[in-house]
C-alpha cells in the first residue's frame, strides 16, 4: 500500500508579498484534488525500485554512503529526469496516475489548508517540532520525524528540497493561469522544500529554488502525487 493523503481541490493564495520578487505577487489559484505521499520518496523506495528495474536506472551516489544510508532517510543525488523516471515506474507498479506535483500542488500542500502564515505550522520559525533550526546538518534527517502538518504530510518545509514538474521561471507567478498552473520551457526546474543543507534548515511555504534538470545534489530527491481518476 502506497502512504499518501488527500490533498483536496480548491483556491489558495500562492506567492508572498515583500519577501522576494520571484515570489510575487501574490494571486489566487484553484488546484485540482490530488493524492500526495506522505513523505519524500526514502532509499527504501528507491532500492526497490532499483532491485525491481536492475540495470536500467542508475544508482544514486549516495545511497550506500554511510551517513546517508538509513532506510528511513530521503533518497537524495536524484535528477529530475530520474524523479519522473521513478514515477512513471511506480505509475505502472500501482497502476495509479503518479507524477511529480507542480509548484502549486507542492505550495497548497505545504500551507495545509491554512493561508496567510510564513511556515505550515505558523509564522513563528520555532513552532514546527524541529530540534535544529540551525544548519547546515551532517546528512538529511529521517523522514516523519516531526510532526506532520494538517493534511498529514510530513517534512514539506524541511529535509530535502524535493523536484517539481513545472519548469522554473522566475516572473512566471506575473503570468501564470488561475487554475492548475505548470510552467514549461526553460533551462532549470522548480522545486520546493527546505534543505538539511543550508544554514536555515526550514523553509517558508512560498519559498522556490530550481536547478537544471540533469544535476544531482545531495540535497535534492522528491514525492509523488497521484492524479484522482
């Protein structure tokens, strides 16, 4: 059984005003219902996958690391093209509609239902269970250590920056459509979540980094939604 909740349709208010213009402005966008797991994808998932595809995908670098190896810690050192790869794999497994979220599935995740606060559990950086805010940290944490936040998912503003569908464009929100925006083109792709590796390790809801699609860092992995059918 694949761990995933219920992340249901409607607007939300995506962006941030007065924080960075890559986030602005701020506007309101209606988001399909989705399916999300609960956590990002752990090396328990990707050795699966590994084991089930043998030689057809390629063995992230750290995976057997020691440090990074727990069954329990998020798969990191995964490209975009990798993360898709993995979904489409799992797609065929469950038969499920599994995909990466786009930056707006990502963001209406992360604030919960709850709109007009910094973090997914408030606006104080202190309020989310976390016993680092300082970093950086020595190696991603274990997934579902902190608490989740109200619709039951776990680390969306910490651990690994995770990868998004959408392309990254930093003035698309000037742009972007009211429902069910993806962005396309362009040489990087978004993604969304804080990182064990920086020197604040949470993130707030509307925060946007990217990189270009075939790089693999170790702060980067993923989660997948499922399309409702």
């Amino acid at each position: 059984m694949l761990d995933r909740v219920l992340v249901p349709e409607g607007t939300f208010l995506m962006g941030s005003a007065g924080r960075f213009d890559s986030e602005e402005p701020r506007h309101q966008v209606f988001v399909a219902a989705v399916d999300m797991a609960t956590t990002p994808v752990t090396n328990a998932n990707y050795r699966a996958y590994l084991k089930e595809t043998a030689s057809d995908a390629a063995v992230p670098a750290w995976l057997d690391t020691p440090g990074f190896d727990h069954s329990d810690q998020p798969v990191v050192g995964i490209n975009w093209y990798e993360a898709r790869a993995y979904c489409d794999w799992l797609a065929v497994k469950s038969g499920l509609a599994i995909r990466l979220p786009t930056e707006a599935e990502r963001e209406k995740a992360s604030r919960g239902g709850v709109e007009d606060q910094l973090f997914p559990w408030g606006d104080a950086i202190e309020g989310g269970g976390h016993t680092c805010l300082e970093g950086p940290l020595e190696a991603p944490e274990r997934v579902a250590t902190t608490p989740p936040n109200r619709y039951g998912l776990y680390n969306v503003a910490d651990t690994v920056h995770e990868w998004c569908l959408d392309a990254y464009h930093a003035d698309f929100y000037q742009v972007s459509p009211s429902a069910n925006p993806c962005a396309f083109g362009g040489a990087r792709r978004a993604a969304r979540g804080g990182s064990w590796r920086h020197q604040i390790v949470v993130t707030a809801c509307a925060a946007r980094s990217s990189l270009p699609p075939d790089f693999h860092y170790a702060d980067f992995g993923f989660r997948w939604v499922s399309d409702l059918t």
